[in-house]
C-alpha cells in the first residue's frame, strides 16, 4: 500500500511490484560494460555512492593500504581517498591475495553494501581478471 517514501514534502508514494518474467541464457551480443565515470570518493560514501548498489564499475589505480582477518581490504586512490573491497573469495579467483602496497592500475568490481558496523560501501572483483595489477598508484 502508500507509504511515505517520496522525498517531495507531504506526498505519498506507491510502490507495484509486478511478477518478474523469468528469461533464458542469451547466446551472444551481450557484453557487461563497468560503469567507469565514478570515483572512489562516491563510490563508497553511504548516501551518494547508494545509486550504484549491484552496478558494475571500474576504478584506476588504487593501492591496497591493509587486509584485516574478516578479508575485508581497504584501498586509496591517487587522491587520497579510500574504499573498502572484499576479498572472502579470491581463493576461487586463481589469482593471489591482496597484500599491502599491491597496486591496481584497473579494479573492476559490483558494488555492494556492507550492513554491519560501520556500514561501508565495497567494491567487489568477481574474478581475477577484473584487478589489474601494475604501477601508478600514489595514495597513501
């Protein structure tokens, strides 16, 4: 039913739900295309980086600052901004680990949102492919 969920004052807003139509596998054409024009700043800040919850996304050059027990990794970009990435299923990955001071000149990743606390925003590769490695990363 109506709830108050519009962001205009004194309105009401109505959700519908419709019954989704389940499709098959498409053989061909479809490429996934990361969202590239966002920045590690909105990404993972709660409000502003909220648009981007389950959209695929690309960011350059972030430097892994540390890697806690609960494989959760945070990055800084070259200004200094950082942004958390979760790291519970590399084994399956192929690829290594992240360890401080690794540099990815190109991390491709879903965006997802972190429930406990703090509530934080990560990026999140999919496979090894998505974390190019490389030089050029200056944040600290």
């Amino acid at each position: 039913g109506p709830f108050n969920g519009s962001k205009t004052a004194n309105t009401k807003s109505v959700v519908q739900i419709n019954r989704a139509t389940a499709g098959g596998p498409t053989a061909s054409g479809a490429t996934l295309v990361p969202i590239t024009t966002s920045s590690a700043s909105v990404l993972g800040d709660l409000t502003n980086g909220a648009v981007f919850a389950g959209s695929l996304v690309q960011l350059q050059n972030l430097k892994v600052k540390t890697v806690d027990s609960a494989h959760v990794v945070t990055l800084v970009d070259n200004t200094n901004v950082t942004i958390k990435m979760a790291d519970g299923a590399f084994a399956a990955f192929g690829g290594t680990a992240p360890v401080a001071g690794d540099c990815y000149t190109s991390l491709t990743g879903v965006m997802d949102f972190n429930t406990f606390d703090p509530q934080t925003r990560t990026i999140n590769p999919t496979g090894a492919t998505d974390m190019g490695k490389g030089a050029g990363c200056t944040g600290n």
